[in-house]
C-alpha cells in the first residue's frame, strides 16, 4: 500500500505548484487586458474570449511563432487552443507577446471553436503597450496605442465578431512578412 501511495503523492506534490503557476500565467495576463485601456470593456460584453498568456515569435527571413492558451465563456475555462504562424519575408528577431482574441457573440465564438481557425488577410489587432507592433496584423490596417500596459489608450472595435489585443512582453523584431495565424481548439 505505501509502495503506491509514496509515488502518487510525490506526484501531486510536484504536479500542484505547476498548475498553481500555469493558473497565474493565464490570470496575469487577463489581469493586464482587464486593466488596460478599452480592452477592459470588452470583458462586460463579450460572450466568451480567448487568452493566449505567451506568445513566442521569431525569424530570420523564414520565422514562426506558436503559443498556448484557454478559451473562456462566461468566465469560465470551456477550451484550450493553440496559435501558429508561418511567415515569409525580411524579418529579423524575437518577441514574445500575450494575446486575447473576443467573441462578439455565440456565432463568432462557434466559427472560432469549429476546427481549424484562421484569420483573413483583413485581420488586424490593437497594439496596447507603446511601440509594440500589431503582430497579429496581415494586412495594412491601422492600429492605435498609447502609454503602457496599464494606461493604454486604445482604439478596438469588432470585426467579423472578433476584436484582438496584444500586449509585448519583450524582445525586438522587425518584420515585413506575409502570413496568417491559424488556431486549433479541444474543447474540455
């Protein structure tokens, strides 16, 4: 009996700070969105969100980028999806940044959850921190931002029922590349 028991604790006890820090990382982030700018209001109408905490992006004329996150109705965990991008095109660097994507409404939320996702060349996301580009953007569409995470002023709105953020964590890239971010999701 101890023989099993001994692992399994061992187990939980390794296993629960991890998921204790796995958890801030996502309310840190939706912490950030909350507290700036006109993100936050999107937080009392919109009928779910998802919330990438990192975001790894990266390239030398060929780069990528991936992250993980959690998709939310009413506040509460419904999902997990992951982001990829490829791109082509002069770019140099590294960044890593947080992302939150709105749903309008349920139907914005089903095309999002429905397989595989991607954003049209039309796509484009509102830069919260000063000087953070609109990584997300694939097309030449105008996004605003200013002061710092917790002050932005930011212009957003719906498009096609989804209004996207993102906030630079740091790093440094310039790029001027073509591609789009596709996303996968599993319900839970």
């Amino acid at each position: 009996m101890k023989a099993i028991f001994r692992p399994a604790a061992m187990l939980v006890a390794l296993l629960f700070p991890v998921s204790i820090a796995w958890a801030d990382e996502y309310s840190d982030a939706i912490g950030v969105f909350k507290g700036a700018g006109e993100s936050s209001s999107f937080f009392k109408r919109a009928y779910g969100y998802a919330v990438f905490p990192s975001i790894g992006k990266g390239g030398l004329v060929v780069g990528g980028a991936h992250g993980t996150g959690h998709v939310y109705v009413g506040g509460k965990v419904v999902g997990e999806s992951s982001m990829n991008q490829v791109t082509v095109g002069f770019q140099l660097g590294g960044q890593v940044f947080s992302q939150i994507i709105f749903f309008e409404d349920k139907r914005s939320f089903d095309e999002f959850t429905g397989g595989n996702f991607e954003f049209g060349a039309e796509a484009s996301a509102v830069a919260i921190t000063a000087g953070a580009s609109a990584g997300t953007s694939t097309s030449g569409n105008t996004a605003t931002a200013s002061g710092g995470q917790h002050d932005a002023a930011t212009a957003g709105a719906y498009h096609k029922g989804m209004a996207i953020f993102t906030v630079a964590k740091g790093g440094l890239m310039y790029a001027a590349t073509l591609g789009g971010q596709k996303y996968s999701y599993k319900p839970l």
